[in-house]
C-alpha cells in the first residue's frame, strides 16, 4: 500500500516534508469540506454493515472520484482484514488518509462514526429509559428475538472464503478445529474468548513453521488482557469494555458481541439479557458500523456520557493503526506471520459469531420470541433477506403480537 512497495506502484502523493495524502491520486489538493461532506453522507447512508460501506467507499473514490485506483482499493480491504477491529471502519479511515493526510483522516473517520452514533444513542434513550411504552417494549422484543439469527447469517457468510483459504494456506482439520473451538468458547467462557483466539492464531503460526522470532507481534494484545481486573469506577470499566472490542475482536462485527455480553450482563450487570439484544439490533439497524453497539453498553452503564466514552474508546484504535501503520500496509500483507496468525484467529472468530447465538437465543423468554426467531433464521438463510429489513420485521411481528394481547418478556 505504500508509495515505494506493493502492486499498485509510485501512485501517492507527498509533500516536500514525506507527509503523505496533501494531494489525490491524480490531481489538486482534496479539501477538508469534501471529505467531511462525503464521509458523512456514507455514515448517514451506510445501512446494512461492512458491505454497504465497502460499496459505497468504491463507489467513491475509486469509480466517482478516482483517488485511488482499484488494485489499491482492493489491497486495503485485505490489509483492513488483517487488522483487528472494525474493518470497514479502517477502510472508511485509510481512504481519508489516502487523500488528505493524517487530518483527513480524523475528519473523515469522524464523519462516518458520529452520524450512527447519535442515532444509536437517541435510540438508547429510547429503548433504555426507566419505562418506555408498551410498544417501544414490543418492538425491542421482537427485533431482539431476531439477532441470534443475524448471528448466524453473519457467520454463515464468512464460512466460504475462510474455507477457501484454508486449503491454500492452513489444512481443513485445523481450520474445523478452531472453527469448532471459536463456537464453543462463545458459548462459554465469554470475557476470555480474546485469549482463545489468540491461542488459535498463535498456534497456527506453530503449526505453520513461523520462526519464533516473528510471532511475537500478533501477541501484543496479551499484556492488555493482563490488566483486565484492574481499575475501579464505571467509567473505566466502560473503557476497559470498549478497549477490548476495539483493539482485540479479531474479525471483527459480530465477534465482540459474546464478548459485550459478558461484560456488560454477566460480570457487571449494567444490562439485562432482553436489553442487550435491544442494544444489538440497534447496531444493526442503524447506520455505521457494528461496533456502535458498544455505545448502546456505555449508555446502560453510565447515561450519554458512558455512550460517548465508549464510542472513542472503541474506535482509537483503528485510528491508530491507519495514523501510524498505513504507510506499512503493502509490509502487513506480505508479513507471513501476520498472515499465518489470522490463518488460526480468523476461522475462531467465525466460530465466534456462530457461537455467540446460543446465548442470545438463550435469553429468550417467550413461545412467540421463538417463533419470531424461526422466521428471521427463514429470511436471512433461506430467502437471503438482509439484516436490517429481518430486523425491523421482526420489530413490527412484536408490536402486533403484544398489542393484540401477547405477552412482554419478563
């Protein structure tokens, strides 16, 4: 991804000082306005998750604007994959780099984080105060007996290019295996599931022959796992919580939701179980990426405040990585132990995802729920139907179940 490495060739612009992105691919300087104007309007449009943003970015700055060209494009989407974090949020980063340096890259990154994140927290608001109306409570029920099926769609469909990759890069019985193990320990063991995945990167990079010397990076995540049980006060619990789904949710989307869950219901019980599927249906239904969901956690925890905290805790770390790696990307993807890493890490996060809609499910209370549950898992993996429209759906089923006299879960 670099001007002097990779496919793409001497394609970035610099100034006298090396700083990079002053300029686009082809031309005048790219101002602050336009990146704030088109970065937020694709966080405003951006329904649907990682697709849409990949989409809409293309759209964007390779075929409207060609800033950059499409090999280049394509390049960052597989370096944002190695990551951990939010990949389509990196993405959305890094194309603001790419055209207006480091400060293109903190307006446009915030352009397309904020819009989703006063949305989601108004709805927090909504969905969380004291007693809402009966059919704000019915449509929470509804779209939240929906989201153990999104789980599920949202595993389903990363199955295939991990298979595929397996048998070029890893075998099909290790890649089973840390599938199988992502999936159980999603359902069990909750807040430690970010050693297991590191556990299973690490050792793939073993069984691949990755000398020792080189495994050391794709650990650093350990020694923050290390202070877990440190700190007191809410608010740095919050930021504990939203550090690991930030920086240590390899492959990010749903795979932090078991660990949320955990966090947020079981060890320090800010929600309860029907309010964390409320807080994750929100994540999906609303524009940005799915990793907004933590804000909805903030808020049970700590009002606007916790929102916000968690929303900037969450996210730095993928500023980071562009603000201070993007010029390493092409090195990133060539790295063989980074790549045999996420050879182990990524089919566990996959069964992360898979994983996690047993507790979701779990938390369920009524017949109908289930029902509800039934008719999403039929639109998301038999009629393909999108998450979102599955989602509000699922919202209205609840509303008209309860207001004809069904009951609320307890």
């Amino acid at each position: 991804m670099s001007g002097d490495s990779g496919a793409t060739g001497e394609i970035r612009a610099t100034d006298e000082s090396g700083m990079v992105g002053d300029r686009g691919v082809d031309g005048p300087a790219v101002g602050l306005g336009t990146v704030l104007k088109e970065w937020g309007r694709i966080g405003c449009l951006g329904f649907g998750g990682p697709p849409a943003h990949i989409a809409l970015l293309r759209k964007l700055c390779v075929e409207d604007r060609k800033w950059l060209d499409a090999q280049e494009f394509e390049d960052a989407i597989a370096a944002c994959n190695l990551l951990p974090g939010p990949a389509s949020t990196q993405l959305a980063i890094f194309c603001a780099w790419r055209v207006r340096g480091r400060v293109g890259a903190l307006v446009g990154g915030a352009a397309f984080i904020v819009p989703g994140l006063i949305v989601i927290l108004a709805l927090a608001v909504l969905f969380l105060r004291g007693d809402p109306p009966t059919w704000v409570k019915a449509a929470g029920a509804g779209a939240g007996a929906a989201v153990a099926a999104v789980a599920v769609q949202a595993g389903v469909s990363l199955i295939p290019a991990g298979w595929r990759r397996a048998l070029q890069q890893s075998s099909r019985a290790r890649w089973m295996l840390y599938l199988l193990l992502g999936t159980v320990a999603a359902a069990s063991i909750g807040p430690w599931l970010v050693l297991l995945l590191i556990a299973c990167g690490i050792g793939e990079a073993i069984a691949q022959r990755v000398p020792a010397s080189a495994r050391r990076g794709p650990a650093l995540g350990l020694p923050l796992l290390a202070a877990a049980g440190l700190g007191g006060g809410v608010l740095l619990s919050v930021a504990w919580v939203a550090m690991k789904v930030g920086a240590l949710s390899y492959g990010g989307g749903f795979v932090i939701i078991p660990l949320m869950r955990a966090d947020a219901v079981d060890h320090y019980h800010w929600m309860t179980g029907a309010q964390f599927l409320n807080a994750v249906a929100l994540g999906q239904i609303t524009p940005g990426p799915v990793v907004q969901t933590v804000a909805v956690v903030g808020y049970a925890a700590a009002g606007i405040g916790g929102g916000l905290l968690a929303s900037a805790v969450a996210f730095s770390p993928s500023f980071a990585f562009i603000l201070l790696g993007a010029d390493h990307f092409g090195q990133l993807r060539d790295n063989r132990a980074v790549r045999a890493f996420l050879d182990g890490a990524g089919p566990a996060a996959i069964g992360a995802i898979l994983g996690s809609a047993i507790p979701l499910a779990l938390t369920l209370s009524q017949v109908w729920q289930y029902c509800v549950l039934a008719g999403a898992a039929a639109l998301l993996l038999a009629l393909r139907r999108g998450p979102v429209l599955t989602l509000l759906s699922a919202a209205a089923v609840g509303v008209v179940i309860v207001l004809a006299g069904g009951p609320l879960p307890s």
